[in-house]
C-alpha cells in the first residue's frame, strides 16, 4: 500500500514520495487480515480488555501440598497455579499474576508451622507449573494434551441428527481452538446458504492443526550421555509425535465426516438438488419431445409439399406429354396428307416409269422415299407438282440421292457383317490351335511368368513354341486370347477336363510302370537295380 504526499516549497515543485508503511502494528494488522498467526506476539494482547484479580484464582491448598516434585509432569499444571477454569483461555500475563500470588501464598519461608518438607514439594511443582505455562511453546505443548479437553465425537445417531446444532456446536467450538488460522467459521444454523455450509466444510477439511505433543515425549534428551544417543532420543520422540499428530488429524477428519453425515442442511441441499435436477431433466425431457414434435410436423409438412410439388410435377409432364403426343398426331396427319399427295402426284405421273416392268421396283423406292423425306420436304416437292419439270426433275434428285445414301448403309453393314465373321473365325482357328496338351502347357507357363513380366506374352508364346509337340507358331495374339477364353465360364469346364484328363494320364502310367514291374520280377529286382545305380 502507498500513500502519495505533496510537498509544496517556495524553492522547487512539488514533488510525490512514496510513504510505505512499517511496524508491529501494520505487521499485526496484515497478519489479522490474511488469516495469518504471528507467532512472536504474546498471546496476552487477547486478554487485555479482561484484567485478573485474585479473586478469579482459585486457591487449592489440599490439591497443591498433595503433589510431589518428581511426578510434576503428570500434575494440572492450571490447577496448580489457580486457573482451572481458564485453561487454554489464560494469558501468558494471567500466568505470571497467578504464579506470584501462589508464591506469596506457598512460600516455604512464609509457613509458620507445619511440614516443611510438603511445602518445598509444593512450592517445586508452582515452579514446575510455571516454567510449563509461561512461554508460548511450553504452554502450547501442555495446552494439546490438556486432560480436561475431551477427544471423544459424537457418533452418527437419530438423536445427535435432531439435536445437531446443540451436539456438534459445542464439538466444533471446543476443537476449534487448535486452528492455526484465526477467525474460525461457526456451525452456523439452517437459516445459512449452501455456499456457508460449503465455506465451514470447506474450512474443515482442510484444517490445519497447531496441536503438537512434545509434551508426552517418554525420553529425556537432557539424560543422554553423548551426542549420538541424543540423536536417537530425538530420532524416536519425532517418531511418537508424528504418529500422535497424524492419529489427531484422522479424528479431526473423522469429526468432520460425522458432522457432515448428522447435518440436516446437506440433506435439505441434497434434496433440492434432486429436486431441481429431476425438473431440470423433465424440462429437458419436454424439450426433446416438443422439438421431435416440431421435426415431426416438420418432416409432414416438407413431404406435404414434396408430394405436391411432384404431382405438379407428373401433372405437368402429363399435359406436356399430351401437348407433345397431340403435336406428334398433329404432325403425322399433316405427314401422311403430304405423303398420300406426294403419292398421288407421283402416281399421277405414272410413278415416273416408262416400263410396267420397272413399275414395282419404282413403287417401292417411292415407299422408301417417302419413309426417308421430312415433312418440310414432302411439302417442298408438293408445292412444286404444279410445274411437271421442276416437280420431276426435284423428285428424281431426292429419289437418287435417297437410293445412294440406301445403298451407302447397306455396304457399311455388309462391311461389319464381313469383318465380324471374319473375327470369328479368326478366333475360331486360333482356339483349335490349342490341343489338349497345349492348354495344359499354356496354364504352366502362365505360372511360370506372372503379370508384371516384361514382355509377357511374347515370352508365353515363346515358351509355347519351344515346349509344344503339335503347333509351333503361336504368337502374343493368340496366347492373349486363348487365356481369355479359359477365364471365362467355358474356360473353368475346359480347365476341369484338362485337369480330369491328366489324372487320367497319371493313372494309366503308373498302371503301366506296376505291369512292368510284374513282367520283370518285381519290386525285388527294382530296389537291386536302385542299390547298384546308387553304388555306381
């Protein structure tokens, strides 16, 4: 935090300084704000709007001269110096105003009569209880194995349930105090929000404890003889106290876990919760279906109008088919008009025939003419039958270039005719090159030279010509479709045959060895004959 100052002189301009605050008052309020404990501050500025008279210490006599020096450890160190009540709550400043006045009242040189020795032991343990108290370690130490604080928690009933906030208020109260940090969150009532009750446990689980236990160490470090057995001393009371510190931090949690099960605010919240998720589903649930309503009517709607659209569709090719088909008759009448009076005019000009023997083939070419000629042709050669020259002269360009363009189609579908047969054939002798044993031979050689060989059909004739007893001048042609013949469904039953007649083959010649076999003595004179190969 800054703080800008202006200082005005008659000598400069006014300048800015920076003031940074400092001191153990700014350093006390900094640690208040951020929850943070100053270890160095005496604990007695929290009593000091509460002073002590002696009339709050108590004075145990019979409690005191019962003590003796040597079980000091084990004594109340508050009773003794007459402050039961305040305990934990006693100030460092409390401690010392009591001790003084236990002196004044225990001094053995002050007692005019009765035992000396019982009050030396007594006055010993006002010393004890004093040194223990009057520093913020020692009282720290004795303060978390207090005797009269009680480690007991309530356990998880119906009873402590209804009675929550009077069972775990004073619970949590009480554990408090080992906060380190200060400004302890309450229990609270149900009248907090959730994000309160979140706060407290929050605060809670992860509760950080000033609780230790040096106090309870069972070996003496002082009463070593030497630096090593010192270490070890040290070596097992730092053990004791981190198991006691984590068995204190397991009930703290355990604490919390009970208070948390017992609360009827996280059950209220609980409920809510439920409450608000199962409406919140049940409006999602209601939104999906008002949404798969409205794709519903939807979908009805866009197969509505697609329903429409193609049956104005399909009326529209309806009528467009009926425009066209009544445009077709229309133009048919006018083509068979044109044709019957084309017809009649060529007929009335004896069909342009001086021969009655010519006069049939002139009748047909006149029906392939008028097959052949448009309407706006028909029309043309009609407009024109009024002038016999012109009509004639028109008639025998159109009939001539008709019968040539007849005679063009017809050779170039004789043309095709001829070189399909002549394919055929050609596919018909190279499929009877192939023998039986060829086929075989060309099945091998197409194992024996896969797809991806170069050149691999000139060498599969090659191989063929090389290997084949009957035909010896295949070429690539040939093998190309000789192979797709085989890979076709004829192929398969060729192939199957071949394949049955091999076998075939292979039985008739082991027939014939075994009747060699026979003729020449047996199996006997072949292994003889095999032990003198194998010798020669």
């Amino acid at each position: 935090m800054t703080v800008s100052v202006d200082v005005k002189t008659s000598f400069a301009e006014p300048a800015t300084l920076n003031v940074y605050p400092y001191g153990p008052a700014f350093f006390k309020y900094q640690c208040m704000r951020y929850d943070m404990v100053n270890q160095n501050v005496d604990d007695s500025s929290e009593s000091e709007s509460e002073e002590l008279s002696e009339n709050d210490i108590e004075l145990d006599l019979k409690y005191v001269k019962s003590l003796e020096s040597k079980d000091w450890k084990d004594q109340d160190h508050y009773r003794v110096l007459g402050l039961p009540n305040l305990r934990v709550k006693a100030s460092v400043k409390d401690i010392k105003k009591a001790y003084k006045f236990m002196v004044l009242k225990c001094h053995p040189d002050k007692a005019s009569q009765g035992n000396t020795k019982v009050d030396e032991e007594a006055f010993t343990c006002i010393q004890k209880a004093y040194e223990q108290l009057c520093t913020v370690e020692g009282k720290r130490a004795y303060d978390s194995v207090d005797p009269e604080f009680d480690d007991d928690l309530p356990n998880v009933t119906e009873h402590n349930k209804q009675n929550f906030y009077d069972v775990f208020g004073k619970v949590m109260e009480k554990n408090a105090q080992w906060s380190i940090q200060k400004n302890v969150p309450k229990l609270g009532d149900e009248s907090d929000s959730i994000d309160k009750v979140n706060d407290f446990y929050n605060f809670w689980y992860d509760f950080k404890s000033w609780r230790e236990y040096s106090y309870l160490d069972e070996e003496e470090r002082e009463k070593a003889e030497c630096k090593e057995e010192r270490r070890y001393i040290d070596k097992l009371n730092k053990q004791e106290r981190l198991r006691r510190k984590k068995e204190e931090m397991t009930r703290i949690h355990e604490l919390v876990n009970r208070c948390y099960a017992c609360d009827p605010r996280i059950r209220a919240f609980n409920e809510e919760r439920k409450r608000r998720k199962a409406e919140a589903k049940l409006a999602k649930q209601e939104a999906y279906k008002k949404e798969q309503e409205t794709l519903r009517l939807q979908k009805e709607e866009n197969e509505r109008i697609a329903k429409e659209q193609e049956a104005q569709r399909l009326q529209e090719a309806k009528e467009k088919a009926e425009i066209e088909k009544k445009e077709r008759q229309k133009q048919n009448k006018l083509l068979k008009q044109e044709r019957k009076k084309l017809r009649d005019n060529v007929k009335n000009h004896n069909y342009f025939c001086a021969d009655e023997d010519n006069l049939v083939k002139s009748m047909e070419n006149l029906d392939l003419l008028l097959q052949s000629l448009s309407l706006q042709d028909l029309k043309h050669l009609n407009g024109a039958s009024q002038d016999s020259e012109k009509f004639t002269l028109l008639y025998q360009n159109q009939l001539n270039s008709n019968l040539a363009e007849q005679e063009n189609k017809t050779k170039e579908h004789l043309m095709k005719a001829k070189q399909s047969q002549e394919t055929h054939k050609e596919q018909t002798n190279s499929a009877d090159k192939f023998t039986t044993s060829d086929i075989a031979l060309l099945v091998k050689a197409v194992k024996i030279y896969p797809p991806g060989t170069v050149n691999r059909w000139n060498t599969i004739a090659d191989y063929m010509n090389l290997h084949s007893t009957v035909y010896k001048s295949y070429d690539s042609k040939d093998i190309i479709t000789k192979v797709k013949n085989l890979q076709s469904k004829e192929g398969d039953d060729l192939k199957s045959k071949i394949n049955k007649q091999a076998y075939e083959n292979f039985e008739k010649a082991q027939k014939l060895r075994i009747d060699e076999v026979k003729a020449g003595g047996g199996i006997s004179n072949i292994l003889i004959m095999h032990t003198h190969c194998r010798v020669l």
